[in-house]
C-alpha cells in the first residue's frame, strides 16, 4: 500500500475542525451512551423511562433484578474496575 495516501487522509482527518483530536471525556458520548443503553437494557426498561440518575448503589434493586432474569441469563460483575460514577458498595453489600 502506498503510504501517501494514509498521509493525505491523516491531513484530511486533522485539518478538519469538527473532529475532536482529544480522548473522550470521562462521561464519553451522551448519543453513544444512550444507544447502547438502548441496545443493552432495552428501550422500554424501567430505568431508560424513569430516567433513573442516581449515585447510590441499590443492593436490593440489584438483587430483585438478578433474581427475576430470565433463565441462561448473563450476568457479568466486575468486582475491581474503574468506577466513573463513584459507586462503592460497602462490605456488607
């Protein structure tokens, strides 16, 4: 492949003062984030529609969720992970 062709899109690409050329914000793309809210949660789920915004951790929600997911469910939980909303369980939870 001939290299001046990536060389001319890169001089496209950083010319172009729409583009972003920085990392995302920690909130990342609000239309992103709301699409795949969508996709992952479905458009009808209780949380999308209430608009749920909460920085507290809901053990009990949580475990009523858990509970009533279908059978074969996947269910990943990430017990060590960078936490953007600041929600920490406690010990307990």
């Amino acid at each position: 492949m001939d290299s001046s062709c990536c060389a001319e899109g890169s001089k496209i690409y950083n010319s172009d003062p729409s583009q972003d050329h920085e990392y995302l914000p920690i909130a990342g793309i609000p239309a992103f984030n709301n699409a795949a809210q969508g996709l992952i949660l479905g458009q009808d789920s209780v949380a999308i529609t209430e608009n749920r915004n909460t920085k507290d951790f809901d053990l009990k929600g949580m475990t009523e969720t858990l509970k009533s997911a279908p059978k074969g469910s996947i269910v990943v939980l990430h017990n060590c992970a960078h936490k953007p909303t600041g929600v920490n369980p406690t010990e307990d939870d």
